[in-house]
C-alpha cells in the first residue's frame, strides 16, 4: 500500500496552496513591492505559508499550528530578514525567471553529478522515484520522511541532516569501489 501516492490529495493540497507562484511568476513587483511597504502584510504573507506548507492539518487549527513546531521568535526572525533587507521582490523574481524559461521551452539540461532526494511528507509536491531516476541519471539516494514539510531543514532539521550523511556516505562508498 505505501507505493500507491494519494494523488487526489496532493493534487488538492497543491491547487488550494499554490495561488502564491502563479502571482509571483507573473507579478513579482506589483506583489513584492507592496509587501516591503507593510511589515504586518510581508508577515502576514509569510506567516500563512508556514501554516499550510508544515502540515495541511494546520489550516483547519485557529492557531494554524505555527508553534507546533516552531518559536514566535524564530518566525519573527525569518520575517525580518526580509523586511530589514528589503528583499521580498527579489526573492520572488525567481518565479517569474523559471516560468519564463520552462514556458519556452529553453529548459537546461539535468546536470550529471550525484543526485540525493528528501522526498518530506508535506512538501508541496512530490517526485516520485521512478521519475527521479528518469531525470537524474546519477540519483544514489531517495528517501521518504514520515514528517516534516516545505520548511525541512526548519522543522525537522535532524531528518534532514541525517539524509545528507546517508547522500554523503553513498558518494564516498562509490568512490572507493
């Protein structure tokens, strides 16, 4: 039963969820710029893609579950950084670049070197192995995280570091051989 993906949901999950790269693939600056001008629009817009890219069960808690796995203050701070720097706009130009690439068909290709992909529970989207293994010819490991969502390396930075010494490992082995 693992290798059956509930598709419906993940579908679901990501039409309700991504609203925010059709924006910023099309309008970075009209979107951007409007949140450098307001600290408690730029948090707001931040804040809520803590809530439904951690775990989906989050958007139906009042609190929106941000303290279930992370401090107000680390919040804050990621916040911050963007607000003291001013780089919301640049952040979501990279959107608009990608589309502009994808859309014409100009895409590069997958670079040969050693591939490792975390494949988390929530993430957004999902690659499957078969699929991995097509785009990445030297894919030497995958694994499935039981937990953790977009914000990985934030919320379950254990898991993550765990799967980099396990990518890691694997280079090092194929090397001696």
């Amino acid at each position: 039963m693992d290798r059956i993906y509930p598709v419906f949901d993940k579908l679901k999950h990501l039409l309700r969820e991504s609203g925010y790269m059709h924006l910023q693939a099309t309008k970075p600056d009209t979107v951007g710029f409007g949140l450098n001008d307001s600290p408690v629009g730029l948090a707001a817009y931040i804040l809520e893609k803590f809530i439904g890219w951690t775990n989906p069960h989050y958007l139906d808690l009042d609190s929106g579950g941000l303290e279930n796995h992370f401090t107000m203050d680390d919040l804050l701070t990621n916040v911050m950084i963007y607000w003291v720097n001013g780089n919301i706009v640049s952040s979501m130009r990279l959107y608009k670049e990608s589309i502009a690439e994808i859309l014409s068909g100009q895409l590069d290709a997958m670079p040969e070197v050693p591939v490792g992909i975390a494949i988390f529970k929530y993430e957004l989207a999902h690659l499957p192995k078969a699929w991995a293994k097509l785009l990445f010819p030297d894919l030497l490991t995958y694994s499935r995280m039981q937990r953790g969502g977009h914000f990985a390396a934030f919320e379950e930075p254990q898991l993550l570091a765990e799967d980099v010494r396990k990518f890691v490992s694997a280079i090092v082995r194929r090397k001696k051989i």
